[in-house]
C-alpha cells in the first residue's frame, strides 16, 4: 500500500511539472492569440500524406487584424471556387503553388488564377495551398493532371517552395508541424507523424480564446484544452523519431536547387501532351533570370516559363525594395503600414497580363507549326 501511495504521489507530481512546464511553453501562444493577427477560419485541416490540406465543401474565412474578412469556398476535392461557381469534373487550367496562388487575402475574382480563367474564358479550379512546398505539390499534381485532363498547368516556382521541400517541419512560429520532404534518394517522405495543429485552432472554439477577456480560468482553458493537447502529442512522436535509422531513405536532400529540379523535371514528365507553365515568383531583383538561365534549353516544347518577377519589377517606378512593397503588398492603417507581404490585386493583376500574353504567344507559335 505504502509503495501504490509513494507511486502515485510521484506520478501526480512529475505530471504537475509537467504541466507547469506547459504552462510556460503555452503563455507566449496565449498572448499572440490575444493580439490583433490575421488568421484563417475553418480552412485548413491535417492530412496524413500532405500534412495539411483545405478543408473540402466548405465555406472559409481569411479575417484580417482589423475585422474584415474575405470567403474562400472549396469543393468536394479541396480546390478553392468561386462562391457562385458549381464544381465541373474537367478543368481549362489547374494551378498549383501556395499562398502566392490560393490568394486567401483576395476576393476570388481579384487572384490572378480566376482573372486567367475569366481573360481566356477557361474555367478554373485552384490545388494551392497556403504552407506548401513542392512535394506537396508534386503529390497533388500525380493525383489530379491526369484526373482533371486540363488544356494548361501552371506550376507556381519561387525560391521558399524549394526551402520547404529539404525540411520535414513547416515554418510555423510555435509549434513543429511535419510536412513532406525530398529525402536523399529524392523520393518524397510522407509527414513524420500528424499535428493536430490544424484540427484545433481552425474552429469556432479557438476563436472564442481569440475574443475572450484574459483571466487565470481563461489562460487554464486555453492551455488544457489547446496547447496541452498538442505539445504533447508532438513531443511524445519526437521522442518517438529517435528510434528512427538515420538513413538516406529518412535524411532530407540538403540542397534546394535538387528539390527544384526534381519538382521540374518531374512535373514536365506529368504533363507531356499539355501547355505547362513554369510561373516565376518571389525571386529577388538581381536573380530574376535565375530560372530561365539554367532551365530554358532543357525544358520541352510544350513548356513555358513565365517570369512575374520581371514583369513586377519592370513597371514604372518600381526601382527598389521600397517601391516594390509599396505598390505589392497590403497595407492598412493611418499612416498607412504592411498588414501583409504576399501579392496585392494589382500585382495579381499584372501577373495574369503576363500569363496572357505568355499563352497566347505560346499557341499562335503552336498553330504555325502545325
């Protein structure tokens, strides 16, 4: 009896310990959901094989830190459509990239996909993703290229897409969220293990701790039936992943531009007998030729590679750093301030110009030859 009472009384004091260092761990969260933020609601739940995905048939909201809010409607596969658009089993042009090409922050009929699809009266559903990297991408791309039969892909390129295709966690600021990765034989690796990152703070309840007064009882809340739940599965599969070979079977590839290439190479092989389009995006000023030089004697006749970064950078006063957040970004506020540093509508705008013109360079080419 003695020695159940003694096991009981550690048990009960390693799990307040544990507890307390939760608390600790926890607070920062807590405080950043108190402060004004742009968050998402209702879009984005875990996915065994992508790590996360957007929630299919539903209705979200992108809600910006000064109240207003923006709609995202999916279908049944988890593509974003138009509010008044009906999902169709074949596709003009299917897209793929990240939040550079969800445009969550956008109105739909204000993100470059839609403006394409209205410009060439093609219709058009969306594969993005806000966190993506190109395994995820690719794997959306081995499912749906061949199931939706689309006249044009266009395959978002930008320099972070590679970044996250050599790490196994997402860039999330508090928690480690695995995602795919390219591994060192460049074969994609599924997510290390789930999250429930997405499956918690994407409902009404993490909502209600977006909103609530702060108090002890509101903090307590918060970390039992948040954090705690999440640090704990994710500390409890890392302790797991020690027992893991280090192999190049699990090791991820070290160098970016060989997740590029894979996601390249494999992507031309995927759509043979279709236009492709290599959408340029994000590089920096003295690097925008960067793709074009070293892919574009390699690439197939049916490829086209769409540079948006010279297109953003060549319009009349944009000379510098500076110029090119304040005509690209959101801002908001008095003085005005950047609320948020991915693409505006006017730079949606442009680059569905450029991707116009691409195509319809690209098919008169096309019928001259033939």
């Amino acid at each position: 009896m003695y020695w159940l009472i003694t096991s009981a009384i550690a048990a009960l004091v390693l799990y307040l310990a544990w507890f307390g260092y939760l608390w600790h761990i926890s607070m920062p969260v807590y405080h950043f959901t108190k402060q004004p933020h742009s968050h998402t609601l209702n879009m984005y739940q875990s996915d065994d094989t992508l790590g996360h995905t957007l929630i299919p048939n539903t209705q979200a909201f992108y809600i910006w830190s000064y109240g207003d809010t923006v709609k995202l409607n999916t279908d049944r596969r988890g593509f974003r459509i138009g509010s008044d658009s009906s999902s169709s089993e074949n596709m003009g042009i299917l897209f793929f990239g990240d939040s550079f090409t969800l445009c969550e922050e956008l109105n739909t009929k204000q993100a470059y996909p839609y403006l394409l699809g209205d410009a060439l009266c093609q219709p058009v559903y969306n594969t993005a993703v806000s966190g993506y990297g190109y395994p995820q991408m690719i794997l959306k791309a081995r499912e749906h290229v061949a199931a939706v039969d689309p006249n044009v892909v266009v395959f978002q390129v930008s320099p972070w897409l590679a970044d996250r295709a050599i790490t196994p966690y997402l860039p999330a600021i508090f928690f480690k969220v695995p995602s795919p990765y390219y591994n060192q034989l460049g074969d994609i690796v599924p997510p290390l293990y789930s999250s429930l990152v997405f499956d918690l703070t994407q409902d009404g309840k993490m909502q209600y701790y977006r909103e609530s007064e702060p108090s002890f009882t509101d903090k307590f809340g918060f970390v039992w039936k948040f954090t705690r739940r999440i640090f704990q599965q994710q500390y409890w599969d890392e302790f797991k992943l020690w027992f893991r070979p280090n192999d190049q079977e699990h090791a991820s590839l070290a160098d970016a531009d060989s997740a590029t290439e894979l996601a390249i190479n494999e992507m031309v092989a995927l759509c043979e007998g279709r236009t492709l389009v290599f959408l340029v995006l994000g590089y920096n000023q003295d690097k925008i030729t960067e793709f074009q030089e070293k892919y574009s004697n390699r690439i197939a006749p049916n490829v086209i590679v769409v540079n948006a970064d010279a297109v953003l950078w060549s319009q009349p006063n944009i000379d510098s750093k500076e110029s090119h957040e304040k005509a690209y970004c959101f801002w908001h506020g008095d003085p005005p301030v950047i609320e948020d540093y991915h693409y505006n509508a006017h730079a949606n705008q442009l680059i569905m110009q450029a991707l116009t013109g691409a195509l319809q360079v690209h098919n008169n080419c096309i019928t001259q030859l033939q």
